[in-house]
C-alpha cells in the first residue's frame, strides 16, 4: 500500500478537526432538543408539587369487601384474647404475615408490662358472699357467667368475671349503695343522709363515669371494698329480649375492666417498658392503683344484696330497673339486720408480654410524614365488638391500600397500621409505643386515627377530634355512601339523626382518655380522631351496647343482631381508608388551624362567661390576658389561612414548611410539666377530666381545680387556679407565634 504524504496528512488532521467539532455541536444540539422535549425533565421535583389523584378514592372503597372484614372477624373471635395469653400473641403475629403478604413491611414489638389476672387457684375464685349471723356464706355470687346453652361460653380459656389491678383481700362489712359512684353520690350519702362509709362495703352500678373512678371514691369516702353491677336500669330494657335471644343483657352478664387510672406499664411511667427499662416499685404508683378491693357481678346477683338494705329508700334518679325497693342501707333490713356481706378477692399483678404489630406502607415523596391510624387487639373474652370490629376494619383498609400500591399508586406520605395489645388494661400498647418512639413521631406523626369500636349499633355515626380535623370529617362522610340507601351518603344520614352542632353540621364532640388516641394527644401532642356506628339512644336509652366486656359479646351477636350483610363495617371502613388517603396524599394537609382558633375562642368565652369563669373573676381573676392570647391566636390563624392560599405550589420548599406549620401546631398545646397531678397528661386545651377519665374538659387545669374548690370546701386551691390560667394564656399565645411567618 502506498504512503501518504505530508500533504495529504494536513487534509486528514484538518478533516478529522472538523469532523469532531461538527459532531460535538450536533450532539449538544440533540441533547439541548431531547431536554427541551422531555415530558418529565425532573421526575423528583414533579411529584414533589403533584396534587393528589382523587380517583383514588373510589378506586380504594371499591378495592374492599364486607365479606372480607366478616372473614377477620371470624377469626379473631374465634378465640378468647387477653392481653397476655397465648392467643394475643398468636393474632398480632398472624397479622404481621397477612400484611407481609399483602406487600407491606410489619414486624411484632413486644413490651414487658404488669397486667392483672383473676387467681387460677381451686378455691381462690373471686367472688362476694351473704353472709349469716354466724359468718357462714348462705349465698354466693356465681363464679362465670352462665353459658346458656352455648359450648363455647364454657371454655376452660375463658376468664371469670373480675376488674383488674384489684388489690387482693377478705373484706367483710356492712353494705351502702351508693348509685354511680360518683363524687356528687358519696357527698349526698355523706352530707344529705350523715352516712358514715368507713368500713362499709359500697355497692354500685356501671355507667356516668369511668369504672376507676368509682373505686377511687369509694375508697375516698372511707369505704373497705367496692361492688360493681350493670343495672337493668343502665343495660337492658324492661320486656326487652336478652341474649341470645336479643341484644340486651341477660341478668348473669358481668362487665369485666380495668381499675388502673393512668396509661400505659404502670411499672415503668414515660418510658418504654422494655427488659432494660428500670422499674418503679407498686407502692410508689398507689395513686393509680386502686386502694381498696373491686369486684363486678351481675344484676341477678346484685338482687340478693339490694333487695335486703336497709335504710331509707332512695330518691327516683338513684332507682334502677331491678323489681326491688333500693334503699341506702346501710346493712340490712330486719330480719336480715345480722347478715353481712364479704368479698374474697384472690386477683394479683403480673410481668407479662403485650404485643404490637405495626405494618408500613412506605410514602413516595416523605416518607419522614407519617399518618398513622391503628385499633387495639385484646380483649376481655372474644371481644366482637370491643375490639375485634374495629381491627377487622383496620385490617381491610391495609389490603386495600396494598392493592392500590400493587398497581402502582403510591401515597405521597409513609402509611402506619398499629394493632394494640393490652389497650383493655390501660391503653398500654400504643403508649409503650409512643414513648419508645416519641422522638420520632413528635417530629414526624402527622395525625392519628382510631378506630376502637367499629361499630357498636347501626344507626348513625358519632366522631370526635381536634378542632383541626373537623372539617376533614364532614368532607369524607359526604364521599361514603350510607350503608342502608345507596341514593344517599352518610354525611346526610348523620345531620338527619343527629343532634345539631354549630352552622347545622353534626356534633364532633371533644377526645377523652377512652381509647388509644389520649397518649398521641395527650403526651406528645399529635391530632387526632375517634369515631363508630353507634345504636339510637332514644330508642335504646341504655349507657352502652348492653354486652359491654361480657363473654356474650360473640360472633353470633354481630351477625345476627348490629350488622348481618357487614355494611355498616364496610362504611365504616371507606371513612377510614378516605380519610388516610387525604392525609397521606394531599399536596396540603386538610387540616384546619383556623377550625382550631375558631373552636379555642368558643371555649374560652363558654369557660369564662360560664359558672366558672363567674366564681373566678368574682375571686379576683382576670381573664383579659387569656383573652388577648386567644384574639391573637385567631388573627394568627386566619392570616396564615390567607397565605396558605397565596401558597406558591410549585416551591416544595414553601410546601413542605407550610404543611410542617400545619401538622406541628398541635404540638404548641402541649405543657412538658403537664397538668397538676398528671404529669404525662400534657395538653392544655383538652383533656380527660380527672373526675371521670373518659369524659374531656376544655382547659382542664382550670377546670379540675375549679372543681375540688366547688366539691371541698376545705380544700383552697386558688393559687393552682391562678397558675393554670397563667399556664393557658402562655400556651395559646405560643400556639399564635407557630402560625407566624418565617
């Protein structure tokens, strides 16, 4: 081959130059034209600003079956399930792999907790004697309830009737009947009638006020011992069918529960109850256990007692429906006068596990926002209603939202599923929970939603919430259609058979201590809601679903009496899988702060124009302070609303702290010194009443010393009246200053 000359080279060197040149500027003009032309040149950034697919929704209601949530009940009452027994733990394990098959992540969290357990002991049975003159028992209340022809009421895994943490003891003495137990009844039977209670065995029916709370004034009145029964008066209705031929309680029902005043492992207050975790010793918890021997019966038995007091009879609203005269006592009338009645209490606290299961559908844009919802999974025998409605629920909601994930949907913020163990003892699983991860989840939790009891009637819905999250509520009911007209939706149902609230709407009453919400609430701060089906209290004017925490509250009674076809499950189901998909995918939390300044205000003028607020400032108090604060919340309130919607949505900055502003103005109520005597009871604006743990005060520091001044004259409180409202104008003007702009 021939050589090529040095001329030649130069015209190669030169082409090669241009060739390299030409192709470096074509392939910038390529790139430039593929850039400008690329649909989707920042995939992060475009979901970062994308609005919710609200097509969503319906996709998810229509992803989740009755026959699905009727399956899970089945089986979770298949089985009794304590906290602490066998099957409490084989059921959070079985729904860790339901939702690992289902594609979620889950993992089971244990916790070494003290719980109560009624004596295995032949001979040590708890129960309540009539005894003679002598001292030998003529009668004994039964030891479980009757079966009624039912085999599988008669399983040896069933535990008899007893309230737990009742101290153990043989009490004997004269018995008082003291109506609900409340304060006002012992200070009547104290102040009207001169009754001396010391020494007297109280006897006393469910209803008005937390079980708890009536052995805490029992024994603050004096008395050695407590009985609790459920009234018909309370449970049933005269004529009315019992179970199983009806809903209603038969006569040997007994209402099992807890006595325990605080929340979470009584051993280890504030602090995850892990094997590591240091442990307070009984004595030095007193205050929150009960002091005196507690045991529940049913009303066939109460009758034995009740219709031989002595004493006067007693006033209408005191009189129950049981076909005897009730009188005070105390003791006996002649010729019974010599008879008293003991109590054998063999019941002890023990260290056993508890078991959460916590399933996570991780979210696509922040995963760092969680939006939790969970149900409690114990129960104090099968538990059809209280719990397993609601975990049946809880568990079809996880399916259809792994489905929606399945095909390829994400949500824009991280899914949490928390299933509850030992919530019946004390709402201790889901505060285990919060205090082992409340570093995480007081910076990260967005909201939490409870669905305790699904259902427990079928006649129209009844919710409670933060302030913020009201609004949220009437949107996603108007979504649901109603479980009896398909024509119609639940929102229009629940204004038509309800009372009505502020502008018309349905009440959304204010969050106690009843369920699982009160440590998210109340300890670190992170709104919340509550909701059910519930029964027509007019029709049906007793104080709850008359099974309440019996053995009679079985499968059979579901689906033959509150909810054969699980519609009223299912609904209650679509509002809860709404209001998460909202929450966790909605480019700005549907969370109202100016509902909350709105609500804040209402409070406060009730508080102060109210019997309270009179007493106060005829002390001497001023409220204008508090009421600045309260004004300047609402100015707050209602600018940062009209900036939110000048919000600039295509600056995920700006998004992301808005919504930050948003989840974290719960957080502003919360006290870290908490409320007088309840230090993990923290928040300012609402709280369980010490009183009765499942009802809520409005500015309950207040509130609560209000009420031991007005209930015991000896007992001067003002100065921690004068602190508590000092405390309320602080925290609602701070709450002012977190809607500020940056």
């Amino acid at each position: 081959m021939a050589g090529y000359g040095s001329k030649d080279r130069k015209y190669l060197v030169i082409a090669a130059v241009i060739g390299i040149v030409c192709g470096f500027t074509i392939g910038i003009l390529i790139g430039v034209f593929a850039v400008d032309n690329d649909p989707d040149p920042n995939p992060a950034y475009e979901r970062s600003i994308r609005e919710a697919d609200t097509s969503v929704s319906k996709k998810l209601m229509d992803a989740m079956k009755a026959a699905n949530i009727r399956e899970t009940l089945k089986y979770m009452t298949s089985n009794p399930h304590v906290a602490g027994t066998k099957f409490s733990k084989e059921q959070a394990e079985w729904m860790k792999e339901k939702w690992i098959d289902w594609g979620m992540s889950a993992e089971v969290l244990s916790y070494n907790v003290l719980l109560s357990f009624p004596s295995e002991v032949v001979g040590e049975e708890n129960r309540i004697e009539l005894l003679n003159a002598a001292g030998n028992p003529i009668f004994t209340t039964q030891l479980k309830e009757d079966s009624l022809g039912d085999p599988e009421l008669e399983r040896d895994d069933l535990l008899p009737p007893f309230n737990a943490y009742s101290p153990a003891g043989i009490i004997t003495g004269e018995l008082v009947y003291a109506n609900y137990a409340r304060v006002e009844d012992f200070h009547f039977l104290q102040r009207n009638l001169s009754l001396n209670l010391t020494e007297k065995v109280v006897i006393a029916r469910y209803g008005k006020l937390f079980r708890g709370d009536k052995v805490r004034n029992a024994a603050e009145a004096g008395a050695a011992g407590i009985i609790l029964y459920s009234d018909p008066g309370d449970y049933a209705v005269p004529g009315a069918k019992v179970y199983p031929e009806g809903i209603y309680l038969p006569g040997t029902g007994c209402q099992r529960g807890s006595t325990y005043l605080g929340r979470g492992d009584p051993l280890t207050q504030g602090y995850p109850a892990k094997d590591y975790t240091y442990r307070n010793s009984e004595e030095s918890i007193a205050s929150l256990l009960p002091a005196i021997p507690v045991h529940p019966i049913g009303y066939d038995d109460a009758t034995e007692f009740l219709k031989l007091l002595g004493g006067n009879e007693v006033v209408s609203s005191w009189k129950g429906n049981l076909n005897i005269t009730y009188r005070y006592g105390p003791g006996f009338a002649t010729p019974d006068q010599d008879k008293r009645v003991r109590m054998n209490i063999f019941s002890s606290n023990e260290k056993r596990y508890g078991y959460n299961t916590i399933g996570m559908i991780k979210g696509e844009v922040e995963p760092d926002r969680y939006v939790i919802a969970g149900s409690h999974r114990d129960a104090w025998a099968f538990g059809a209603i209280d719990d397993s409605s609601g975990i049946s629920v809880l568990m079809e909601v996880a399916r259809a939202f792994s489905t929606m994930v399945d095909k390829g949907w994400r949500p824009r913020r991280t899914l949490v599923f928390g299933s509850w163990g030992a919530e019946e003892q004390g709402l201790i699983g889901s505060t285990e929970w919060i205090e082992e991860f409340s570093k995480n989840l007081g910076e990260r939790a967005v909201t939490y939603l409870n669905v305790d009891v699904a259902i427990d009637g079928n006649y129209v819905l009844r919710a409670s919430a933060t302030p913020n999250l009201k609004k949220l509520i009437y949107e996603t009911t108007k979504l649901v259609m109603d479980p009896e007209d398909s024509s119609g939706n639940v929102y229009e149902k629940w204004v038509a058979r309800s009372s009505p609230g502020e502008n018309g709407k349905p009440q959304i009453g204010g969050l106690g201590s009843g369920s699982d919400y009160a440590s998210f609430l109340q300890q670190i701060g992170i709104s919340a809601a509550d909701y059910t089906y519930t029964f027509d209290k007019v029709k049906y004017p007793v104080a709850s679903y008359p099974t309440y925490h019996s053995v009679y509250e079985t499968f059979e009674l579901v689906e033959t009496y509150y909810d054969p076809d699980f519609k009223f499950h299912l609904a209650s189901g679509h509002i809860l899988v709404e209001l998460m998909r909202a929450l966790s995918d909605s480019l700005i939390l549907p969370m109202s702060c100016l509902d909350y300044a709105t609500d804040v205000k209402m409070y406060f003028e009730n508080l102060r124009d109210g019997e309270i607020g009179t007493q106060m400032i005829a002390k001497g108090l001023s409220f204008d302070d508090f009421e600045s604060a309260v004004n300047n919340f609402t100015t707050a309130a209602t600018d940062f609303e009209e900036r939110l919607a000048k919000l600039d949505k295509a600056n995920p900055i700006e998004i992301r702290m808005y919504n930050d502003q948003i989840m974290k103005l719960e957080r502003a109520f919360i006290d870290p010194l908490g409320l007088p005597d309840r230090p993990l009871t923290r928040h300012i604006v609402f709280a369980p009443s010490s009183k009765n743990s499942y009802a809520s005060d409005k500015f309950p520091g207040i509130v609560d010393a209000m009420f031991d001044i007005e209930n015991n004259p000896d007992v001067n409180k003002w100065d921690v009246v004068e602190e508590q409202l000092s405390i309320a104008t602080y925290t609602i003007q701070s709450a002012a200053s977190t809607l500020q702009p940056f």
